[in-house]
C-alpha cells in the first residue's frame, strides 16, 4: 500500500515523474488540478467560505499533524505563517530526497491557485531551507515592497535565514530580481 | 502517527493521472513509482527474504493512521489481513469521492517490488478489506 508516513518522498517523486513524461507544465496543471481543486478541497471550502479565520482553522489543523515548527501571526489585514521548521522540505533534506528539481515550489502552485479564488493575494518568500514566510492579504490591499518586521517570530529574523536560494512572491507575483536580501527584514 | 489528510493526494494524483492521461499512464506511474521509489525496499526484501517482509509490512501498517491490519509469517509467505484499510477509511471518513481503481495501486506496486525482489505477489479483496501475500518465487500458493 502506498500511506502516508512516507508521502513527501513520493509526493516528491511525482512531481519528478510527471516533468519527465509530460513536461513542466504538466506538474503545475497536477498542483492546480489534483492538489489545490481535488486533494484540498478542505481547505479551499474553509478559506473561501471563512476567509482568515478559515486559514486560521485549516493550517492549525495541517501543521498540527505534520507537526511542523511554526508561528501564526494575525493582523486586521493580514494572516501571517512563519515556517521555521517544514516538515514536508526537512523530510526530503534529511533523507537526501531531490528528485524534482524545485520542491518548493509546490506550495504555490496549489495555495496560490485557491487564494485566488478566495479573493486573497499571497506575499511570501522561501529559502530552499525548510523555512519560509507568508502573509495572505485581501485582493485589494495591494503591496509595493514586503512586509515589515513582524517582530521575533518573523523567520527573517533567525540567523540562518540568509541561506541557499530565496524566491519571493508579492501581490501573488514572483518577483523575478529576488537577491538574498530583497526580503529580509528592515 | 503519519499526516492522514495525505490520503486525499494520493487519492487525487491517481484521478489526476488517470482522467488526464489515461488507465495506461496510471499504471506506469505505479510501476515505475516501485522500480524507482521503492528500490532500496525491493533490495531489502531480496536480501532479507519473507522475515524482512514481515518486519517491513507490519511496521509499516503499525505506523499509518488508524486501520485494522495483521501481517503474519506463514507456510506459504508473508501474509497481510487488511480488514480496514487506514486509507480506504480515512478517505471515506472524509467523504471524498475514492476513484474506482483506487485499490489497483497495491496490486501493481507490489507486484512490482516483488517481482524485483524474484518474489511474488498476490491479492484478493478491496474496497477497506482484502488479503495479500508475498510469497517465494516456485513456493507453495
């Protein structure tokens, strides 16, 4: 049986298979699809229906059972997640697990697709590292740099923050000149 | 205790493949998925025959949420009595739709693994309930 005390490996694992036999854009049409229209219909009922208090709900109960190392932060227009521990990267970096090039970028593909729909924008930065940054705001509220220092929980605060590679994401864009320090904490 | 909710992907990467690429393209997936992903388990079956069997299945159910599953070692081979599937319940429990072919992967990844392993595989049964072995190449059925 395939479970799931193994799943990020062979979740990893297909995202790789998928590339080699249909191609790049077949693994973002299986993060859209598959992930964020089929496997987290949950989360997707929970944010479009409740809005941040939905994302509150549904990322408790995910990280909880991932057991994941990471910190809410909620503002009057803003829901905030610092990962300083993914479970799902610190899976495959202590198992030497890369069989897909941009493991990452997963979490994108699907959560963008819902927040979408659920009038929301994402801002979020990640570090290839096992940590990471989001703040879901209103589809309105509209930013022209990243967030500020959101205090000691902000994962841009820990010393080894400035590690491997950093893609960012504003206004739900990827921001193409993301340098090593265009996301840090100011 | 593992992260359930990962259930429903798996459930939905197998519909996705299927409706998108076809029956065909699905079980390549799962083939492969053991030629590639499950190798090193293959290669401990191989060495460690149907004791390592044992150890592996039962740990492994041992360690899924919930579920009802017994992994013995008998006359004809390593012998697995699923008579709750933790995936099959946890997908129902969450009332999604399960694809019909949803049960096949255990047919064709392990047949897989065993065939690299020069074991082999039979399985009766789905839908929450079914009974498997892992048996020896030429040993008795």
């Amino acid at each position: 049986m395939i479970g799931v005390q193994d799943f990020i490996g062979y979740y990893d694992w297909t995202f790789e298979y998928l590339r080699r036999n249909f191609g790049e854009p077949a693994v973002r049409d299986f993060w859209v699809r598959a992930i964020s229209q089929d496997s987290q219909t949950h989360a997707r009922e929970l944010i479009v229906g409740k809005g941040f208090d939905g994302m509150y709900e549904y990322w408790a109960h995910t990280l909880e059972m991932e057991e994941a190392g990471y910190t809410f932060d909620r503002g009057d227009d803003y829901f905030r997640i610092d990962m300083v521990d993914c479970p799902s990267k610190g899976h495959l970096i202590k198992r030497g697990l890369a069989a897909y090039h941009d493991y990452c970028e997963h979490c994108i593909g699907w959560i963008k697709p819902l927040m979408d729909d659920a009038g929301f924008m994402i801002e979020h930065e990640h570090n290839h590292a096992g940590q990471c940054w989001w703040e879901m705001r209103r589809a309105a509220d509209r930013l022209t740099t990243p967030p500020p220092d959101r205090g000691p929980h902000d994962v841009r605060n820990l010393p080894n923050w400035q590690q491997a590679q950093h893609d960012v994401f504003l206004n739900s864009e990827r921001l193409e000149d993301d340098t090593d320090d265009v996301g840090a904490a100011v | 205790m593992s992260a359930g909710d990962f259930y429903y992907a798996i459930n939905a990467t197998f519909r996705f493949i299927h409706d998108t690429y076809g029956k065909e393209a699905l079980i390549d997936y799962w083939t492969s998925m053991a030629h590639e992903y499950h190798a090193d388990v293959a290669a401990r079956f191989r060495t460690g025959g149907l004791e390592e069997v044992r150890r592996y299945w039962a740990d492994y159910f041992a360690a899924e949420p919930g579920g009802d599953v017994q992994v013995s070692l008998t006359e004809t081979g390593v012998e697995i009595d699923v008579r709750d599937c933790p995936a099959i319940r946890w997908l129902k429990d969450g009332s999604r739709e399960i694809i019909p072919c949803y049960c096949e992967h255990c047919h064709y990844v392990s047949t897989a693994i065993a065939d690299q392993a020069e074991m082999r595989f039979a399985l009766t049964g789905g839908g929450g309930t079914c009974h498997q072995v892992f048996g020896l190449r030429g040993g008795p059925v």
